[in-house]
C-alpha cells in the first residue's frame, strides 16, 4: 500500500527542501532500506555525511531505522509520497516553494542526464520516452480533467513502488513530470476578441 504523507509545518518543509535530502528520499523509494553506505556510494556522499542528514530526515518523521539483526542499519522511507494543499500560509507556504523549486530542479537535472545518456539505451525505451510541451485555451474544469486524465492512467501502476511484485518483467522507475498552469496571469478568454 502507497502511503501519501500531507506536509503541513513549514519545519517538516524545509526539512526535505535540500537537493541530498531529496535524492535519498528518491534512492530509499526506489531501493530501500538502504544503509548510510549504501546511500553514500548512490550520492557520492560521505557516510557520515549522510548519517547527518538521515537522522534530520528521521527528525520530521521522513525516514526511521529498520530494526534488523546485527550491524547494519538500514533505513526506509515512512511514506512513499508527500503532498500539501493550496491552504498553507505564512513560513509553511514560503517553505513550500522553497520545496517546490528544488523539486523542480531535480527533475530538470535528471531530464538533462538521460538527455546524455539517450543514446545508450535501448531503442524500444527511446521510442517510448517522451518530451512534450503545449499550451492549450482550457477552463479550469477542463485544467482539473486534464489532470484527472493523467492520474487515472497513473493510479493502477502507484502500487509498484511499494511492493516490487506488482512489478511486471522489464519494469523499469520511470521519471514523470508533468504541470499545467496558467500562462499569464492577466489571460482571460471571456476578453472582448474584436
């Protein structure tokens, strides 16, 4: 079962609003549990380093040690996806796009490195990739469709990422990113066209 967690403080906001942070969050919901040194040669970290930033995480309940025999000491995610609404307010919202924008910058990044790489993967993961862009005359009903359309195609597949055998053979993580909004803000289709 996928857990969505609902990020409401702006404490627990800024808490994954740094780009290492996300990238373990990112490599635990692919992969985890993961140890420190696992995660470290994933990042490019030092250990300690990320037993720093683990235990931040583990601070505003993003992440707790799996309780395992021995020495190793993995950890896992305690949500597999975050959210916050349009009623945050004050430091929570000013933490929110903090978030948000380096959210975005992550994506970009990782579209930018599979740019690289492109060439190198296999020619049926090629023709299924896409880039796309378009700006569309929508109502905000027909906006909220649109993104309806894109998680109900989603929704079946959301199960996968915490239970690997729903997984079907050749599954594969796949990054999508998408947004829709308003291009400018003074746009209004019911504006005198004459």
């Amino acid at each position: 079962m996928v857990t969505t967690r609902r990020l409401t403080a702006a404490a627990e906001l800024r808490a994954m609003a740094h780009p290492l942070r996300l990238r373990v969050i990112e490599e635990l919901g692919l992969d985890g549990p993961l140890t420190a040194t696992e995660l470290a040669e994933r990042v490019d970290e030092s250990p300690s380093n990320l037993s720093w930033h683990l235990r931040q995480l583990a601070k505003h309940g993003y992440v707790e040690e799996v309780d395992v025999p021995g020495r190793r000491r993995p950890w896992r995610l305690t949500s597999m996806s975050h959210d916050f609404g349009d009623e945050l307010e004050g430091d929570a919202r000013a933490a929110a796009t903090a978030l948000m924008a380096i959210v975005e910058r992550h994506d970009l990044q990782a579209q930018h490195e599979y740019q690289l790489r492109e060439s190198a993967e296999p020619q049926e993961w090629r023709d299924a990739a896409f880039r796309a862009s378009a700006i569309a005359w929508l109502t905000a009903e027909e906006l909220a469709a649109v993104n309806q359309a894109i998680y109900d195609v989603l929704e079946p597949t959301v199960g996968r990422l915490s239970d690997p055998s729903l997984r079907p053979d050749g599954a594969r993580p796949v990054r999508l990113v998408y947004w829709g909004h308003p291009v400018h803000p003074d746009a209004d289709s019911t504006q005198d066209q004459s």
